[in-house]
C-alpha cells in the first residue's frame, strides 16, 4: 500500500515574490517568512543599499532591487525586469509606506489638520496608497495573464478604528498644539482595504487572491510612557513583536488560504474588540 503524505499547503517553493518596503520594519519580516518557505524574494525599496546590506543576511533567494512605488515608469520597468527574468510572478506584498515625522514650533503642531502641509498629503498618499495600485496594476496585471497570483496589502487596525490621540500627548502642551497621529495613516491604510475588495472582484476569473492584513503597533524603541498608555488599550496587554506575523503573511501568500480573498485580516492584540 502506497502512504501518501500531506501535501504542504505552506510550501512556497521557487515562487517568485515582490516585497515592496522591503528595507523596513516588517518588509523585512515578510520577506524571510517567504524565503523560510521556499519563495524568491525581490526586496523591493527606494533604500536599495539598505535592501543589499538586508539581502547579504537573509541569503542567495533574497534579489534587492530599486523601486520607487511613487514612480509610475520605475514601477512598470520593474515589473518587466522581474518577469522577463524569472517568467513569472506569484506574490506583491504591497507593504511601503512613509513613517511621518513632523515639525512644531512654539505656534503650530504641523501633524494636526489644521496646520498639515497639502505637500505632506500628497507625498505620503502617493507611496503609501498611489504606490500600492500602481504595484498592483502592473505586477497584478502579470499575475491575471498567468491566471495565477497572490497580492497581500499591508493595512493596519487603523483601517478600522479611529487612532486614540490621547496615546500622543504631551504634558503642559495646549490642546491645539498637541502632536496626533496624520490624518493620512488612517485615510491610507483605509483606502488600502478598499483597494482589496476592488482588486479581489476585478481579477477573481483570473485566479489572482487579493488580502489586506491589519497588524496592530509593532514594538520599536517606543519611549515607555507611550508603551504604558497603549498597553491599556490592547486586550493582550502589550504591542506586538516585529516577528509576530511571519505566520499570517504566509497563510495569506500560499496555498493554504486557497478559498480566501478579498478579506482583511486583524491581528493586533484584540484593539480594535474594545
């Protein structure tokens, strides 16, 4: 009698993935879940030296590459370069996005509405969500042609509750100067939700799966009275560690998630139930 084995539905064996932001906290994070299950990894970011010091680490499978999501014919020569290599592409994870530092004087806190800069708007708007549709366009249009593909959007519970501003104040600050989470971030990782549905209907005859996952705040060097006052407002009691959602990214990149797509998935310590 002839035992047959499990199939591995995690396996990712010479599948060809784009890791956008791959330079990052998590890009990171993603990109060796992948290659840990087999893939090729393309990190992808406007860093690339910083890409190539990442790649020395992470092994042969990892290519670092430059990308600038924001630049429409960078995106498009990219995506080309990569096919034409490799005569296929299986994975974009749509994870670059800007980390937002502001100014303030005596007079003005330029994170609130009030004072925030259009240029800041539309800098942050076109890598964090411009940047994940033009992606999306171009290597989801390669993935419909093959009539095979995964596009895995990096969201945040943000996408889904309002941030607590509270989390950013500072004592002896007059409350129209107080600093806040940009109105951006929420507005982004929203959008990027949206940017799922639509992409997961649009190429659903062309058996191409589009997610988002929403992770909660990732522990990195946070001062400690930030990391006390979130720590109350997260079931768990704590943030997240960066390594904490290798797991999930892989489930929603191979074949195990096979019958999934167009969802979000919230892994953020139980925030957002509360």
């Amino acid at each position: 009698m002839v035992v047959r084995l499990p199939e591995n539905k995690f396996d990712l064996t010479n599948r060809v993935a784009v890791v956008t932001g791959g330079a990052g906290l998590l890009g990171v994070e993603h990109a060796s879940a992948l290659i840990e299950a087999g893939s090729i990894v393309y990190l992808a970011d406007i860093n690339e030296n910083k890409c190539i010091e990442i790649s020395k680490k992470l092994g042969k499978r990892c290519i670092p590459i430059y990308l600038d999501v924001s630049n429409e014919d960078n995106v498009k020569t990219v995506s080309r370069l990569i096919f034409k290599k490799n005569k296929k592409i299986d994975i974009l994870i749509n994870n670059a996005s800007i980390n937002p530092s502001f100014k303030q004087n005596k007079n003005k806190n330029f994170s609130r509405i009030e004072n925030f800069q259009i240029s800041t708007w539309n800098d942050e708007i076109a890598v964090g969500l411009t940047g994940s549709f033009l992606c999306s366009k171009y290597f989801g249009s390669i993935m419909a042609l093959q009539n095979k593909g995964v596009i895995l959007n990096i969201a945040s519970d943000l996408s889904v509750i309002a941030p607590s501003q509270d989390l950013y104040a500072i004592k002896n600050v007059d409350d129209d100067k107080q600093p806040v989470k940009p109105i951006t971030y929420s507005v982004i990782k929203t959008g990027l939700i949206g940017l799922t549905r639509y992409l997961a209907s649009y190429w659903s005859k062309n058996n191409l799966r589009v997610n988002a996952l929403s992770p909660g705040g990732v522990l990195d060097n946070q001062p400690k009275d930030f990391l006390k006052k979130i720590s109350t407002k997260i079931p768990l009691g704590r943030m997240a560690n960066k390594s904490e959602y290798r797991e999930a990214v892989l489930f929603l990149c191979s074949d195990a998630s096979s019958y999934m797509t167009g969802q979000n998935i919230i892994i953020d310590g139980g925030r957002s139930i509360i």
